[in-house]
C-alpha cells in the first residue's frame, strides 16, 4: 500500500497546517525562575505520511527545554479539511512561588483534552483479485455490460467509518524539593478508548491485529440494471446468463496492526515525562496513525534544594566537586559531590603526584561521596604536588592541595546555630591576626559574620547563626599567617568552603 503522492495526502499536509494556526486561544505568563524545566502538549499527531503537529502547547520551545515558568494554551479543534475533531484541548505549566529558591517551589505541568475523533481518514483496503471477471460483452444485440468494471465499482476504495473516540484524557507532571532532593511524580488518567467501535481497557498496554473492513463477497448474479449501466431494462436470456456464469468475488479484509499504551513514563537526565496515551496503527508496515494524547514534562537536573551536595555544585560547570581534604589520624579523608544523577556510581579519586588511584568510594542519593586514603610519604606531602582530583565518567573536580595553613576540622547544626571547629597553623601572625568568618548563600557574595582571634595554639571553636529560612549555607574563613617563625611579613590564608545543611 502506498499513498505519500496521492491527492487526498497532499491536502491531508495542508489542513494539518491550517489546523495549527487554527486552536482558538494561548496565554503565556511572564514569571519564571532557574531550576525547574516544564512543559506541555496536548496532543501530538501524525495521521498518514502528513508532519507531525502539535497544535496545543504550554511553554515548549525547541531543542532545549525551558525554565519553568506560569503559561497555559487551550482550545477546541476548528473546523477543517482533516477527519478529526476535538474538544477542550488544554495544555498548562506553572512555578510556585514564582520567584525564590527552587527548595521552596512546586513546578507542575499537565496536558490533555476532553475528547478526540477520527473518521473518515483516507486508509486504502485491501484489494479483490477480479482477474476471473469478464470484461466489455454484448451479450444481446446493442447492449453491452461490463461485469468487472460493476463489481469494481462496489469495491469501496478506503476505510471511511470512525476509526478512533478518546475521551477524558490527562497527564500531570509535579515537581518539589523533598527530604533535600528533587522529587518527580507523574500521574494520568483516561475515562474511555474505542477503537472501530471496540470498547479497549484504559488500564494496561494492547497490542493487537484489528480489521479495518469485514470480509464479504460479490455475486455478480446480484448486479441490478443500474450497477450494470442499463437502467430500465430487464435482466433476463443471455444477460442473465452471463452474470450467472461469472464468479463471486471474495472482498479481503485489510489488517492494522494497534498498539495502545495508557500511562506511559519516561525518565532520564533528571526529568520525568509523563502522557496519558500513546497509540500507533499501521497498515502494511506504513502509519495510519500516530498519537500522543497528554505530554507533561518537569526537569529538575539544575535543582537545588538545598543540600549539601547541591549548594556545592550550583556555583560551578563542574558536575563533580572535592569539597575537602584533610589529614586526620594518620589518614587522608577526603569529602566530595557529585551531580545526583551519577547516585549509586564509583568516584575515582587519585593522588596527582604518581597519578595513582586512592580511593573508589560510591556517590550516595544525596551526592556526596567520603573516602579516606593512605597518607602520602613525607618528603611529597608538604608540597604543591600532594594534590587529590576525583573523576567519574569524562567529568573531573579541580586538584585539591593536602597540606594548608587553615583547616576546619569539624562543623555541627544545632537548630538554627553552626559550630565551626578547627586551627591555624602556627607560625601564627605577631601579634595574632583576626580571622574573619564569611558565609553564602546560594550563589551570592560572601559576607562576614564573625570576627575573632584564635589562642596561640592556633585552635578554635566558634559559633554562628545559620542563614535563617535557608536549607544550606557556604562557610569560608580567612586570616593572615607568617610563612617563617623567623620572618615577620604575613601571607592570607583562606580555609576550603564548607557546606552546611540546616534541612538535616
């Protein structure tokens, strides 16, 4: 079967066009925010070898999804050249708040319609074998019949009933921050599919063979004076014997093949696509129909909710991070995080000055990852070359120095206080230099919250007041050392950042 060239396609191309700038109302909003991606279609079809079309959309653009923001479009189908009709097509996305952090928002984006028709779609069937048929014959003196050209002409040329009755059809997407991580829930529903008149299940997949004609025949001996072309006359004699002696000819049925999936999900790359309904039918391997009912999108791979791991990766292009490294009992402990996406997989972490591997320790759910390692030999780890860079697939964390002249040893959350613990290491400045506290949030500046100066031992143990309604916050302290016992001149020293998270 092949029909891309033929008439009825070429303008089947054209009403879908019209049908495209035809839906009846779209109200974009304005509102939006970084972090969330939504969006939504109502319906997406293919019918024959015409383009695809989606005429109802919220917030969708093309290759990139967008920010979230506040849209809606809806509509029912105008009136047009297609076999297909529609009502209360609708297609919405939103963000609430529309503004602050994604910790804070709910993202949602949800499609659908009330109602769906096709007939009339221009399917050729199945053609009869009417070589047996007899041609142009006289079979009395100035009448003349053609059989095969009456039966032919019974033959219908394509399926013209009603092919497909969806009705009450909706998916939804939502987005929101829970226990620190982005959480997607997708749902839908569909109150009926009928399918040539066929009642179909709306809660699980079917894949079946469906008959788009019944099989039947055609008696010749049943052709009346008009299908013959000889209005009037009598069929009798030599007339009737003719159409007696012809064969019955047997009407083949033409086989679709349907597939029908309610409630598909799609996930990866940190988003959820949900639709109410995906259906195929096919004739000979070509498409008949294609269509999803009900596209709901929600990313959130950029999301922050306000956890450790994320407030350590939203200010960089890095998908993998060394928050710390440190000395400790002998050890070195070292403290990463990794886009959540990579949850479940090996880090490698490596010692830059042989180019060894250390450690493989496993990103958790929340993104961050711990190791300890073996300390490296004396005379390598006091110096430039004892750095530490973690990897995971092509993506790697900037070379973190071992040996620093400030560390934080310890950090503890109660309620709504931070304790940083940790030291100096002397030689101190003479006289001993403030050390000033600085705290972030999001990817703001940094801005002092405490000024002190430590003993002489160089150890310290403050407390803060966290960064109020905010889930997480970026530490970070700095005084002036001297290099030598013996010089006077001082030299800045700064401490990594250390992520708090008051949501735990």
């Amino acid at each position: 079967m092949s029909y891309p060239g033929s008439p009825r396609a070429i303008s089947l191309s054209v009403a879908l066009c019209l049908l495209t700038l035809g839906l009846s109302w779209a109200v974009p909003a304005t509102a939006s925010a970084q972090g969330y991606t939504c969006e939504a279609s109502a319906l997406g079809a293919t019918l024959g070898p015409s383009p695809r079309i989606e005429p109802i959309t919220a917030n969708k653009t093309q290759p990139a999804q967008p920010a979230c923001k506040a849209a809606a479009a809806g509509g029912n189908m105008p009136a047009s050249p297609l076999p297909i009709t529609g009502s209360l097509l609708s297609a919405t996305t939103d963000l609430q708040p529309p503004t602050g952090s994604p910790s804070a928002q709910t993202a949602t984006a949800a499609a659908g319609l009330g109602e769906l028709r096709i007939a009339g779609l221009p399917i050729p069937l199945e053609r009869p074998d009417l070589s047996g048929l007899p041609g142009p014959q006289t079979p009395i003196p100035g009448v003349t019949i053609d059989i095969r050209s009456a039966v032919e002409a019974l033959v219908p040329d394509s399926f013209s009933a009603e092919l497909l009755n969806l009705r009450a059809l909706r998916a939804q997407v939502t987005g929101r921050c829970v226990n620190g991580s982005p959480q997607l829930t997708g749902t839908s529903s569909v109150l009926g599919i009928s399918v040539l008149g066929k009642e179909l299940p709306v809660d699980r997949a079917v894949s079946q063979t469906v008959s788009l004609a019944d099989t039947s025949s055609i008696d010749p001996s049943n052709l009346t004076p008009q299908q013959l072309g000889i209005p009037g006359l009598i069929i009798t004699g030599p007339i009737k014997d003719a159409l007696d002696q012809a064969p019955a000819i047997s009407i083949p049925a033409t086989v679709a093949q349907l597939k029908v999936t309610p409630g598909r999900k799609i996930e990866g790359g940190g988003k959820l696509t949900q639709h109410a309904l995906d259906l195929t039918l096919t004739v000979g391997g070509q498409n008949v129909v294609d269509l999803t009912v009900g596209e709901a999108t929600v990313g959130a791979a950029q999301v922050n909710c306000g956890g450790v791991a994320d407030l350590a990766l939203q200010c960089t292009n890095r998908r993998i991070v060394l928050i710390d490294v440190v000395r400790s009992k002998g050890r070195v402990r070292l403290l990463g995080a990794a886009n959540r996406r990579f949850a479940g997989r090996k880090v490698t972490i490596r010692f830059t000055a042989t180019g060894k591997v250390v450690a493989r320790p496993v990103v958790r759910r929340t993104g961050l990852f711990t190791a300890t390692a073996k300390m490296p030999r004396k005379k390598v780890r006091a110096t430039n070359r004892a750095r530490y860079q973690a990897s995971i697939a092509k993506e790697k964390s900037l070379r973190l120095k071992l040996v620093r002249r400030m560390l934080v040893s310890e950090t503890d959350v109660r309620g709504s206080r931070v304790t940083i613990a940790g030291r100096v290491v002397r030689p101190l400045g003479a006289p001993i230099q403030t050390v000033i506290v600085k705290r972030r949030l999001s990817c703001g500046r940094y801005r002092v919250v405490k000024r002190f100066k430590p003993p002489a031992s160089g150890r310290f143990r403050i407390t803060v007041g966290g960064p109020g309604a905010q889930q997480a916050a970026a530490y970070r302290l700095q005084t002036r050392v001297r290099k030598f016992a013996t010089n006077p001149k001082l030299f800045p020293t700064f401490t990594l950042p250390r992520y708090v998270d008051l949501a735990q």
